[in-house]
C-alpha cells in the first residue's frame, strides 16, 4: 500500500483471509480437526511430487529417487487408511466438521468453510481481490488503482487502498482473536480489545480518504454524457 500498488495489496489480504478463515475454523472444532489439518500435509506432497515427477526431466531438475518416491507413496495411503477415502479430495481434512448440507457435497470448497465460521459476507470482497490474482477476462476492466474507465494502469495509484486496508485490519483482528482465545489470559485479551479498536480508526480513515481521492478525481475529469459516476466496489 505505501508504495502504491492496490492489486498487490489486495492478493495479499486474500491470503491473510484465507489463514484466517482456516484458523478460525480449526479454533472452532477443535484438537482433532487441527491434527487432520496437519495430516492433509501428506496429500498436499503426493499432488507436489506427482507434477513434479510429471516435469522435473524436461525443465532439467534432478528426479526424485526410489526412496523419496516410496515415502510419500507410504506416508498418504498412511493417513487414507486412518481418514478414510475421502481425506484425499479437496478439503478432506474439514469434511467432518461442516454442516449437513456442506457434507454432502461431492467437492468442498473454501466458500464452505467461510460460511462455518459465519466470513460468507466477506466472499464479495474475496471474489474482487481473485481477480487481482489469477489471468480472467475481469482482471483486465477492474482494476483496484483505477480511476478512468477504459485505461491501464502503467505504475502505482494512490486509489484503491480502502478495501485491502479496511480488510486487512479486519483480518487481523479477527485472526488475532482466534490465537488469544486458544491460551486466554488477561493481557492478551486487552491487547486484542486495542487491536479491535485500532482496526476500527483505520478503516474509517481509510475509508473517508478514499472518498476524498475519488471526489477530487470526480472534479478534476472531463463530463462524460450518461457517466455517473465511480464505485470501485461495483462489479458491473
């Protein structure tokens, strides 16, 4: 944010939602749900080792040996037979701990684990941030440091900094939260009191000197017929 890249902040509160959501949903069910989460470790590998056996040759790295192959062979049929066989499918670590209609789901998603621990509000914003991240058709007209419509942004903004620094105050208080709540004890409790208020005072400042640029911005452009102006919130 303070050299000026929105997108750049926004991918990285994407990640700290990510951790935060995982963590509040681990503080939430308990010792076995974490020891499940630690053991998905071992179906994670096996996916690394298998593209990487796929291209280690042709980008001209080392393959694996007999015995490393064999140990993350072992290690993941270890924890599906502990697990069951559907540990192995995305988010199989979580399965047990969501909700009936969740559950049943053939495919979990991360949208199910946000809505267990009541962060479905913050899926809009998730969804704006992806397109910061990943090569869409979106990613190309919604951009967070823009102002003007139909151009490109060549370096740093000073607009946009509102949501990734509104969220990311949010995501912090809520994941420094999680952590205090695992050892309760005085000091860190009102040490996560400050932090919440703190979180609080940055967002509305973020927010009025957002509204300030964009009302400058508003002045200073040429009238359009029909233009009603800006919302960098607005998807359409």
């Amino acid at each position: 944010m303070k050299s000026g890249f929105a997108a750049a902040a926004a991918a990285r509160w994407r990640t700290l939602h990510e951790t935060t959501v995982v963590a509040s949903f681990i503080r939430e069910n308990g010792e076995e749900c974490a020891r499940r989460f630690l053991a998905y470790d071992a179906v994670e590998l096996r996916r690394v080792a298998r593209a990487y056996k796929q291209s280690c040759v042709k980008l001209g790295y080392e393959p694996m040996s007999e015995e490393e192959a064999t140990l993350v062979e072992r290690e993941y049929f270890s924890v599906l037979e502990e697990f069951g066989k559907d540990f192995k499918n995305p988010y199989g670590w979580a399965r047990p701990f969501l909700s009936n209609n969740s559950s049943g789901k053939k495919r979990l998603r991360f949208s199910d684990l946000e809505a267990a621990v009541d962060f479905s509000s913050m899926r809009f914003d998730y969804g704006q941030a992806s397109n910061e991240v990943h090569a869409s058709a979106r990613s190309l007209f919604a951009h967070l440091g823009l102002v003007e419509e139909n151009t490109l942004l060549a370096g740093p903004s000073i607009h946009g900094m509102a949501d990734p620094g509104s969220n990311t105050a949010r995501s912090l208080t809520f994941l420094n939260l999680t952590c205090v709540q695992v050892f309760p004890v005085l000091d860190a409790l009102v040490s996560s009191y400050v932090t919440m208020l703190l979180g609080d005072e940055v967002r509305s400042l973020l927010v009025g000197i957002e509204h300030k640029l964009s009302s400058e911005a508003e002045c200073q452009r040429p009238v359009k017929t029909g233009h009603v102006g800006s919302n960098q919130n607005r998807p359409f």
